[in-house]
C-alpha cells in the first residue's frame, strides 16, 4: 500500500458546544465528508472515535477508539495502519472543505526525499504579538508576519517517520510538530482560505458559505 489516512474524529468538540464532526453540513456529516475526501490519496482511511462511538464507520474501512488528546487519537490510527503504507496522511475530521487538490499536493511534496512530511499553510493576514501569557496579555515582541505561516490539514508523512515521531507519546496540537522534534523536514504547501476548521458555531455559517460557492 502506498498511501493510508487517519482521520481523527474523537474530540469532544467543547468550543462547539457538541461533538461537532458527527454534526450534518448540507446534508453530509461532517466526518464522512473528511473520509470521503480522504480517499482522493488514501488507499485505506481509519476514522478515530470516541470510544463509545466505534459502531459507526463514516464510510472509513477501519474504526477505532481514540485517546483523551489529539496525539493519543493519532497513535490509535497509526495502530490500525499495515506497515507497508509508505507515506501517512493525518486529517481532522473537523475540516470537511479540504478539496481532493490540496490532499494531492500534500502528498506529491514528499517526491522531495529529503522531506519527512509536508503541510499546508497560510499566510498570516494579521500582525502577530507574542504576549507574557493569556493571563497577564503584556505585549513582548511582535514577530515578522512574513516568516509565519497558519497551518492546516490534510498532513502527509513518511509513515516510519511519523511512527518514531509519535513513539515517545509526546502532546501537539498538530503532527508536523512531533516530526520536526526529531529532526524530520517539513515544507509548507500553499493551504486553502476554505479548508476552515469547524471550531465554533459561528464557523458553520462560513462553511456553508464555502460550500454554495463551489
Ligand atoms: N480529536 C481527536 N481526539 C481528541 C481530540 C481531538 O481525534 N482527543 C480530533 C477532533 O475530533 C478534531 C481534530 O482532532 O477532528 C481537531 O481537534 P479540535 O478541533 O480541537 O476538536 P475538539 O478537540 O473536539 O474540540 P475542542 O478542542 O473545542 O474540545
Ligand atoms: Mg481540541
């Protein structure tokens, strides 16, 4: 096999307010949308779910139980895929506009050897200040916008790297973060404005908008 996914779908969606992946968008759940896109790349997809979720598969091939942090969830795919899956794309469930393009370009990146994972990511519109901490919002420096980029997913990986990158159990919000820890390469590819993450409810409105433009 060449290419499998992960798609992770065991959050408790608390912003939301609901286990927002499993929530209808025009007429499609939000995780089998995130499945079905998936398969643009993916011979084999793996959703991750709550573990009192398993019974249903979102149209994946494999359901497993996920873990109580995004990572732990990802090690839980990870588990389910063959070793002979040369490159792994993590996606979450939560961003049903990825388009089958952006899942192509991610994994066409690795055609780089050098590169352990590729990632999409976007221009940062707004300036960016770091701050002593949300509790006390002092302004420290402001970074140059124009080395920063806001990632997203899909993220594609050399499977045996991502393997080891995950070995050690560390916590991230996303996987190219565990990679660059030990060492790997990552490059950006240019994301997409619509690949929006469904976060709040507000974004939903957004997210239909998306979808009627197509
Ligand atoms: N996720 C997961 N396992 C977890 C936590 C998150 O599989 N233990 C998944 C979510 O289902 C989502 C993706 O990771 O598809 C991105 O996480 P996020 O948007 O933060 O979703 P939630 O964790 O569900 O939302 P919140 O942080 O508001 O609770
Ligand atoms: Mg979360």
């Amino acid at each position: 096999m060449d290419v499998a996914a992960i798609v992770v779908a065991a959050g408790e969606g608390e912003r939301y307010g609901s286990r927002k992946q499993f929530c209808d968008l025009a007429g499609r759940s939000v995780a089998s949308r995130s499945v079905d896109v998936a398969r643009a790349v993916a011979e084999f997809v793996v959703i991750v779910v709550p573990p009192d979720a398993t019974s249903e598969s979102h149209g994946a091939d494999a359901v497993v139980a996920g873990g109580p942090s995004r990572a732990a969830s990802v090690r839980a795919g990870l588990a389910a895929i063959a070793g002979t899956a040369r490159v792994v794309v993590v996606h979450d469930a939560a961003r049903p506009l990825a388009s089958p393009a952006l899942f192509h370009a991610v994994v066409r990146a690795l055609d780089d050897t050098s590169l352990a994972g590729a990632v999409p990511g976007l221009a940062i519109a707004d300036t960016v200040k770091r701050v002593n901490s949300p509790d006390d919002p002092i302004v420290v420096e402001t970074l140059d916008r124009t080395t920063l980029v806001a990632v997203q997913t899909p993220q594609a990986f050399v499977a045996d790297t991502l393997r080891r990158a995950h070995d050690e159990k560390r916590e991230a919000t996303d996987d190219a973060s565990l990679v660059e820890a030990i060492g790997g390469k990552v490059a950006i590819v240019p994301g997409e404005p619509g690949n929006r993450k469904l976060t709040t409810r507000d974004d939903l409105e957004s997210m239909l908008a998306v979808l009627e433009a197509r």
